[in-house]
C-alpha cells in the first residue's frame, strides 16, 4: 500500500514539478521579459530548487567517451555481451586505429568489477570504471531496476547472485581474469568464488574486495547495529512492498528506492539541506560551475533502484545477523561455502580508515577465511582519511587507492607458461 501511496503522490505533485521547471527557465532564460523583473535571479533559482526537489530521478548514463591509455585518447564503446533477466554484463571496448596502441591495449588485463545491487545504480561507479580503462579491459555488472523485471522471470535471492557472478566469470573467461568486488559483493563474490574452487574449476588471477562486509562483527556500524537490533519479521513487514501495476514488475515484493533513498538522507539530512542552501545561492550569484557539479552529483545520488526483497532478506539473514560466511556456515545450494579451498588466486583487500558503513577489519576479515592464500600472495590497503566512497570514488580512489591496486594486478598477470593454476580434482 505504502508503494501505491507513494505513486498517487508523485502523479499529484507532477503538475507542479513541470510547472518550476518551466517558471525556473522563464525567469533565468534572457530572451524573456520575466528575466529582466527584479529578484528574477532568486525566482529562477527558488524554482529550478523546487523543480529538482520534486523531479523523477532516472537512471544516468555511464557516459564514458574517452579515456587517456598508453598516451593516446582512446574512443570508448559500452554494450552488452550478456543479458540475463536481473542483471546485464556490460563491456567497456576501448578502439584505436594505430597497431602499436592496439598491442598495448590488447596485452592490458582483463577485469570485471561486481557492482553492488543496493539502491544506487552501477553508475555509482562510473569513477571507478573510468579510471581503470586506463591500464585494463572492464567489465561491469549492470544491476536491473526490480521494478522493471516481471513476475515471470521468478524470484531473485542471494544464491542467484552468487550464480550470476559465477556465470559472468566463466563467461569472460577465469583464467587471465581480475575480479574486484565494491562494499555489499564482496560477500557474493567471495562465496562464488570458493564454490568453483571446491569444484576445481579454473579461478580468476586475483580478487580484490573494497569495504565490504565479510565479518561485519567487526567495527560494527550503525548499519550493522540496525540488522542485529531489528529482528528479521520487522525487516519483512516493514521495507518490503509490492510494485504497483504501472510498472513492467506489477506484483514483484521489493525493497523500494525511494524507502532506501529516505534512509539514506535520514543518515546525514543536515549535510543534505545545507547543499541544496549552497546549490540555490550558487545559482543566485551565477556560480555556475558549482551550480552543475551539484546537479552532477545529486542526478547520481537521487537515481535509486528497486531491490528485490528475496535478495535483500537473504543478505539480511545471511550477511548481517547470522554471519555465515566467517562462521563457515554458509550453504548455498545445497554446497558448503569454504575460503579455504581458494588456490592460486592472489588477495587485496582495501579499507576506508573513516569508512561509516563498512567499518575497518570488516574487510580484512577476508584474509583470515582464506588460508588457502599463501602470504606472499595477499594484500591489504587502509586508505588514510577515506569514508566509504573515497576508496572507490574522488581524487583519493584516483591518487592513492589505483596505483597500488593496478600494481597489485600487474604483479599476478598470467606468464605465458603459467601452469600453476590448473584446476584440482572435485573433492
């Protein structure tokens, strides 16, 4: 009910959102007489700032052109080489006309990055992806909008995710590839990955996992502490709802992006007003590049997805209140979860030191499970002075964390006679 409450409201608040945009752009626009009234300047930035208070937020685009490898602007090409009905495998195909560029790029490693399913889009990690086509050929996961996927294509829980990855990883290829997983699929992507161990299948070169909660026992956090102080009915009866018959996933239970993004500005909402302050005398004093970058930003941080509530319970019951995974606990389709059986795969892990939703060890916790790993093939990074999005995100994931995880990669870059990592036989 609460979903549909929410849809009856946003249809009743279109007229007036259209009517600021439009009264926004009269009194900023100079070819009008309303821009030459006075405090005209204050009208249009008064309602550009109820205009983008109000609007429907969709999801951006990745919107990667062009990077700089190897000394050359290199054109970008996005598309989708696998699609599966809640997730789509992107490719980032980077092109050049000189053969000697070519060869570089072709010898690059090849990468995948596991992007959370939370209420942001992957586009969150735009950064991210931007920075390392630099040195890597990339892929991504593209998480789908649940509301967008019909009942037909069944439920989706935290088993299927750790499917897909496996799916993804056999797709491109394990053998020359570097998988690196961003807060909440670091958990995933570590349980995929030992299940095809313990099943002797090929594995990636190595795995990096940035702030995520592998042992959230850890360093708790006030999102840890809210999982463990509600109990797992409240969480089903309170966030879960139906997606209203509008939508192509009428019927679906989710996790609703506009609860999630509620949440989110509940965490922080002085922080939030302030900014929106700064963005309206920004556009009264005609700043107009700080006026963008706050357009920028929150186009980004207002997009928000559905979550579907299998997936988003699993990870609740599993993750945050039974923590399975560092118990050794965990089954997954009937198949034990064991770390220990990971060989030949080289491990990194990378910490915020002021990381407020992955707290420090949380991380780490990782190389505790996975004995397998021999010392002189693990890693682990604690970014001074970074939150939770500078690990990934900002000229700190740009100057500080990227070097040192691009050189951790280039060191366990397969050798052309590399017979180290053929599969064990199934136990």
């Amino acid at each position: 009910m609460l979903y549909h409450l929410h849809e009856f409201q946003r249809s009743l608040l279109s007229p007036l959102v259209a009517y600021s945009e439009a009264t926004a752009r009269m009194y900023a626009s100079s070819g009008s007489w309303m821009s030459k009234l006075p405090g005209a300047d204050r009208m249009a930035a008064g309602f550009e700032l109820m205009y983008r208070l109000g609007k429907d937020y969709e999801k951006p685009e990745f919107g990667i052109r062009t990077v700089v490898a190897h000394g050359h602007e290199i054109p970008i090409v996005e598309y989708c080489v696998l699609s599966k009905p809640f997730c789509k495998l992107l490719r980032f195909k980077r092109f050049s006309d000189d053969a000697e560029v070519v060869n570089d790029l072709k010898d690059d490693p090849v990468v995948l990055v596991v992007a959370p399913l939370s209420g942001h889009h992957s586009t969150l990690l735009r950064d991210t992806v931007k920075t390392l086509l630099q040195d890597h050929k990339v892929y991504i996961t593209d998480w789908i909008d649940a509301r967008m996927v019909s009942l037909s294509a069944g439920p989706f829980h935290l088993d299927d995710y750790i499917a897909y990855v496996q799916e993804f990883i056999r797709h491109i290829g394990a053998k020359n590839l570097h998988v690196i997983s961003v807060c909440q699929p670091t958990v995933p992507v570590l349980a995929a990955v030992s299940l095809m161990a313990s099943r002797g299948e090929v594995l990636p070169r190595t795995l990096t996992m940035m702030g995520g909660p592998i042992d959230p026992r850890e360093s708790p956090t006030k999102v840890n502490d809210l999982a463990v102080n509600k109990p797992h009915s409240w969480f089903q009866n309170t966030v879960i709802h139906t997606v209203p018959p509008n939508y192509p996933g009428a019927g679906r239970r989710v996790y609703p992006g506009f609860l999630q993004h509620a949440g989110f500005i509940a965490m922080n909402p002085g922080r939030h007003m302030s900014s929106h302050w700064d963005f309206y005398e920004d556009l009264v004093r005609g700043d107009l590049e700080d006026a963008e970058g706050h357009r920028r930003f929150y186009d980004e941080y207002n997009a928000v997805l559905d979550m579907p509530a299998e997936y988003y319970l699993d990870t609740i019951r599993v993750v945050f209140q039974q923590h399975l995974l560092p118990k050794g606990e965990w089954d997954v389709a009937g198949e034990r979860v064991r770390p220990q059986d990971i060989q030949g795969v080289a491990l990194m892990t990378i910490e915020g030191e002021l990381d407020d939703i992955s707290g420090i060890g949380q991380t780490r916790a990782a190389h505790r499970l996975c004995t397998g790993v021999p010392e002189s093939m693990r890693e682990h990074y604690e970014v001074p002075g970074a939150g939770h999005y500078g690990i990934f995100s900002g000229r700190r994931w740009r100057e500080t964390v990227y070097p040192k995880l691009r050189e951790f990669i280039r060191r366990h870059i397969a050798k052309p006679d590399d017979t180290s990592r053929a599969p064990r036989a199934k136990r």
